[in-house]
C-alpha cells in the first residue's frame, strides 16, 4: 500500500484525534476499557471510530463452511440484527487461524449449533420480516443488506422464501427486490437516494455482492448503508462522492473495493478526497461478537534498548499489512503463534483502531508480545488513506498543530 506524498504529520494528527493513536508503543486510546452501558445494546459515544457492543454472555455458533451464499446472507443479516442488542450468534467460516481460535482466546461460552435454522426459531421474535433479492441483480443483496438492518429483517433469495413465509417461521415479506432495477448503478442510486438518508452517516460499507456473509452482520448491527463502487467508472465514482461529501472527517470506510488495476487506489483516493479512512475489513468475521468483548489493553510496550549507531547498513525486519483489520484477526494471528516467534526482532504493523473493534485481538497480541516483538502502526495510522488528496481544511480541528 503506497503513498503518493510522504508528509504525513498533520494525517496522523487527525486520525488520532478521530479516536486511535498512530503509535501503540504508548498512545492507545483506551475506549476498550471505557465505561459501557451494563442494560445492553449498541455504544458509540463520539470519540470512538467503531461502535461497541454488549458483552457477550454466551453464544449460539453456527458452522457455515459447506453453506452457500443464500445461506450466509440469511444468517450473517439474522446474526447482525440480533446481535444490535448483546451478541448471541457467532457463525463460523473457513479461517487461516482457526475456526474458534479466537472464541476461545476470547474466554466466551459457545455451544455449537447442529442447524443453522434453529437460530431462526430461537430468534423468530427479533426479526420483523424478509427482504427478497433479485438473482438477476447481485447489486440488491447490498441493498437487502442495508434494509434488513433498517428494518429490523433477514434478507433472503427468492427460493427460501417457501420456507421462510411458511411454519414455524411464518415470515411476511417487507420488501420483494426482485424485476425493480435494470442494472448495478440503478440499484444503488435508489439505495442513495432512498436508504442513505436514514442509514447511519458515521460509517458507509464496501462489500462485493458475491460475499454472503463475513462482515455483512457488522453492516446490519450498525445499520449501515452497503455499496460496491468502482472509483475508475465516472458514474459509480460519482455516486460514491455523493454520499461521502456528507460525512465528517474521519469517517470510517469498511470493506474493500472492487478488484483490477484501479480498485485499491481509485477506491483510496476517493475515500481520501472526502476525508474517510479506509478500514479493510471485507473478511472479517464476527465483529459484532468481538466488538462487545472487555480486554485490557497496555499503554506502554517493553522495546529493546537502541544499539548504539555506526557508519554501516542496518536491516530491520516489518511484518506489513497490519493495518487490515482482516489480516489481524486471519492471517497475523498464523504468524504470531509460529513457535519461532522471538528469535529475531520483528515490527509488527497492527491497525490501532482494534481497541474499537475487537480489543480481545490487540490484548492478546499485547501480552504475548516478547521482547523482540514491536507492534506499530501502519503509514497513515488508524486506517488507510493517501495524504495528498485528504482536504486540507479537515486539519484544523482539535488536536491540530501547525506544521
């Protein structure tokens, strides 16, 4: 991940203001440990980037491995609606660190549940009803998405609807997709034009409609507008700006962009013309579970003594990519526990913005850290963004120094 300008003082200044520090060796911002409501329910007090959630009591987990995308959609939208009010289902996909290697990290109580299907007569009471998508327009499963979690519904393909309208679930459709739209723009312009004014305006989601489930929970809990722009086509593009234009300053951006030579860094680039910071996050599971779960997290880290400098070359060892919130949770986690881990002095780059979403990650890095082990920040801090194209006019806010 690049950055087209190196000066990044007043960035990082700005993101740290916006609620995670740059630099973990002593700057956590410490809302893991903040006072959380104890009756339950969402938290998002505004000097934290990411909500909080209830904390975990014990959790219904569904294996989801052999599911296919109708079932993950159906439950990932099933699991964030429930879990809004105190996380009770975990559901499982296949994952480099383990299925439920964080689960029990985390010290949670979870019982496995044979068929998913039970979840949705365990919970009937919580959901109000289905949005059906259209199979001829994948765009809409973003924005069954994006209803179900205004409306308090699962969102489903036409074929389940049988099932779903029918005993013991008896289900009525609240919104039926299907023959409304002619393309992928057209559907998210009426998702803009129709959903964006009563979503969430503290976060906005980037999922390719072919991922049933991962972080589409997380969209759901937060009640958050779901898009799939391509920054390199002018009309997508342009939609996109239209939402972010009305966002503040350091607004998290969740997901990732579409695939090719323009994804990544069209998608940057316009995130960062609006002031939002990058989050990638598209395989990220069970954050409405982690998202509730107390650990503690250090202020300071032990760090190994500066040798004494000469005239020679000096290699250093960084473990990039940290600052995907993904990567922190899958593929970091298969490295970090390598028994070799501590031969060698080894920075770790690790997003600070997961004392929000899932302190239980950080801590537990933390405190298996050994003195050759350095967690960081990556280059732009809490998240991903490019310097050059962030408005100017967004750094003098508190905290703002000048350069």
């Amino acid at each position: 991940m690049s950055l087209p300008n190196p000066s990044r003082r007043k960035m990082l200044g700005l993101l740290a203001t916006s609620g995670a520090g740059v630099a973990l060796a002593g700057a956590m911002p410490g809302t893991a440990s903040a006072a959380a409501p104890t009756t339950g329910g969402m938290w998002w007090p505004r000097e934290r980037i990411l909500p909080g959630f209830a904390e975990p009591r014990a959790l219904d987990v569904a294996d989801l491995t052999t599911a296919d995308a109708d079932e993950q959609l159906l439950f990932a939208t099933l699991q964030g609606n429930v879990n809004r009010s105190r996380p009770r289902i975990a559901l499982l996909r296949e994952s480099d660190e383990g299925a439920t290697t964080w689960l029990k990290t985390a010290g949670l109580a979870f019982r496995a549940v044979g068929d998913p299907w039970s979840l949705l007569s365990k919970y009937r009471s919580e959901i109000r009803g289905v949005i059906v998508t259209d199979p001829a327009q994948p765009a809409t499963v973003n924005l069954a998405t994006t209803l179900a979690g205004l409306r308090n519904a699962v969102a489903a393909s036409p074929d389940q609807l049988p099932k779903l309208t029918a005993a013991p679930h008896n289900l009525k459709v609240l919104d039926d997709l299907r023959d409304r739209f002619t393309d992928e723009l057209s559907a998210y312009r009426w998702a803009v034009d129709h959903l964006w004014p009563h979503a969430s305006q503290r976060l906005l989601v980037g999922l390719d409609p072919s991922v049933g489930a991962y972080l589409r929970d997380y969209a759901v809990a937060t009640r958050a507008l779901v898009l799939w722009i391509h920054a390199d086509q002018p009309d997508s593009r342009e939609l996109g700006a239209r939402v972010m234009s009305q966002m503040s300053a350091g607004s998290p951006y969740l997901g990732w962009f579409p695939s090719g030579v323009g994804g990544e860094s069209d998608g940057t680039e316009l995130t960062s013309e609006h002031g939002l910071v990058v989050l990638a996050s598209d395989w990220s599971q069970n954050l409405t579970v982690f998202g509730g779960v107390r650990a503690p997290l250090a202020r300071t880290q032990v760090t190994l003594p500066t040798p004494r400098l000469g005239n020679r070359i000096y290699v250093t060892f960084t473990m990039t990519e940290g600052d995907n919130l993904q990567y922190n949770q899958h593929r970091m986690r298969v490295l970090w526990d390598d028994p070799a881990r501590g031969a060698v002095p080894i920075n770790w780059s690790t997003n600070p913005v997961l004392a929000d979403a899932a302190p239980t990650f950080l801590s537990y890095y933390q405190r298996t850290a050994t003195r050759q082990d350095y967690l960081m920040a990556g280059p732009s801090g809490a998240g991903y963004a490019y310097p050059t194209p962030w408005p100017d006019d967004t750094f003098r806010g508190p905290g703002w120094t000048a350069p």
